[in-house]
C-alpha cells in the first residue's frame, strides 16, 4: 500500500510539471477542444491524485490491498497513518466545499444580475434576444445558466460597426450554448484549494483562455475573423461583472492575432495523441487503486 501511496505522489508530481509546459506550448491553440480536454482531465486527476494518496498511506497499516485494508480500520494505527488521513478528509472536504460554495455565489451573482437587468437593459429590435444598458465604455459580455443574458453597452453600439456587433453577440452566444461557465468552474475550484501551486494558477489561465478561442472560433466562422478581431479590440478594454464570460480579456492580443493569421489545424494523427493523453491521464486514479491488487497477486 506505501508503494501505491508513493505511486500516486509520483504522478502528481508529474501532473504538476507537465502543467507548465503544456501551458507554454503553442498547438493548443490550434485544437482547442482537444487541449481543454487534457486540461480538464489532468485537474480532475490531480485533485483525485492528493486526495487518493493521502488516503492510500493512512490505510496501508491495515491491509495490502484498499478494500481489505477499509475492512481492517482500527485505532492501533501509527500516527502518520492517522495525519495522512486527516490530511486527505481536509483535502477532499476543501475541494467540495469551495467547489459548492463558488457554484452558490456564481449562481446568486448571475439571479440578482438579471434581475437588475430585467430593470434597467432596454431591448433593440435589431438585435433579437440581447439587452442593451446605457453605458458609454463598449462592453459585450453573457451571464450563463438556464436563463441566460447578452449584454451589449450603448456604447457598443456607437464604436462597433453593424458587421462588428453581430460577430461579438455570436462570440457571447457561443459561451451560452457550450455552456463554458461549467468548464471553468472545476478550475476556481482547485485555485482555491491550492492557491501556492503555480501550476494551478497557469491552469486556470489556460482554460479561460480557452473557453474564449472556442467561442471565437464559432464566431469567427459566421462573421469572419479579421471582423471579430476587430469588434474585440474594441471592447478590450471593458470590464466583465462578476458571474459574466466577456468578449473582452488580457488575452485579447493573443486571440486578435489567431483570427487575422490563423494556425493550421492538427494533424489526425497529434488529434489522436492528444486524446490518447487525456484518457491515459484519466486512468491514472484507477491505476494507483490496482497497484496494491497487482503487488498482492
């Protein structure tokens, strides 16, 4: 069982730094579907992973495999069986309550935005389904859910091009169609629970920048990419409230610059190779639960 639990660390070591360099390399921009999977898979593995091996050590006093060792539990075990386990129940219970307590903020957030929406938005004939507030600063944004909102500033309407609107509303119905705000979530999440961890951070940066390329790219097909990229300098420098995805960001630049030359697409073959890799990164809790199987046979 030591050997399971030293297992389960090695590979969240590793998990921790290949983080950094798939957050430094370029191809995930050109499959970003791709990469937004291994990115969710390597979280849910990670926090599975700390967890896991927390609990794997504070059992391995009393079996050798985990379901004989659960069926074994007594209170003679030394104390560093004991704080590996308090250890894991901290890790665990943290990730599930910030993970409940961010997803009850977020969804109170997004009812009282839209309450203050039914209020003060104004609806314009020509812009079917969005709400229109009366601020001069260009701001698009969309607040997720089941009853979701998209929101254009007056003052987009006066800087954009008619052309321009249309591609920054398609951008912001794209994040209320595929749902990103679900995406990003499990992520503020393990932000919260291991906020020293770098790698963590780089993960959240990624996969918000993510969410927005995708959104981009259906955009992007309707309305061109040199006309989005365009409507996104433009409202760059808005600020998106709290519960909202944006058209706007830091990483306005970056995307700017995938739409006026865009990457070619990945090859099947490295398309394969990158969802083997998330799938084998998923089995990976599974295969520290075997290995004390494996070792007693």
């Amino acid at each position: 069982m030591l050997v399971a639990a030293a297992v389960a660390a090695g590979l969240l070591l590793l998990l921790v730094l290949a983080a950094p360099r798939l957050a430094g390399a370029t191809w995930p921009l050109r499959a970003p579907s791709c990469a937004l999977l291994l990115w969710q898979a390597l979280g849910l593995a990670g926090g599975l992973l700390a967890v896991l091996g927390c609990a794997t050590a504070a059992l391995a006093p009393h079996g050798d495999t985990h379901l004989r060792a659960l069926a074994g539990v007594d209170a003679s075990a030394p104390w560093w069986s004991w704080a590996a386990g308090l250890l894991g129940l901290a890790v665990l219970l943290r990730l599930l309550q910030v993970l409940l307590t961010s997803t009850a903020r977020t969804l109170a957030t997004r009812r009282r935005h839209r309450a203050l929406l039914d209020l003060v938005a104004t609806r314009n004939p020509l812009l079917r389904g969005t709400h229109v507030v009366d601020h001069a600063v260009p701001v698009a944004y969309c607040v997720p859910g089941l009853r979701s909102r998209v929101v254009v500033s007056r003052g987009v309407l006066t800087a954009l091009q008619e052309d321009e609107v249309r591609a920054v509303l398609a951008h912001e119905r794209a994040h209320v169609a595929q749902r990103h705000d679900l995406v990003v979530l499990p992520f503020v999440a393990l932000g919260a629970t291991f906020p020293w961890l770098p790698a963590v951070r780089r993960a959240q940066e990624q996969v918000a920048l993510l969410v927005e390329v995708l959104a981009d790219r259906l955009a992007a097909r309707r309305h061109g990419g040199p006309v989005l990229a365009r409507a996104l300098g433009k409202v760059a420098g808005g600020r998106t409230p709290a519960g909202g995805l944006g058209a706007g960001g830091d990483d306005v630049l970056v995307r700017a610059c995938r739409l006026l030359d865009p990457p070619p697409p990945l090859p099947r073959a490295a398309l394969a190779l990158v969802l083997l890799a998330a799938g084998g990164v998923a089995l990976l809790p599974p295969l520290v639960l075997a290995v004390p199987v494996i070792l007693a046979s």
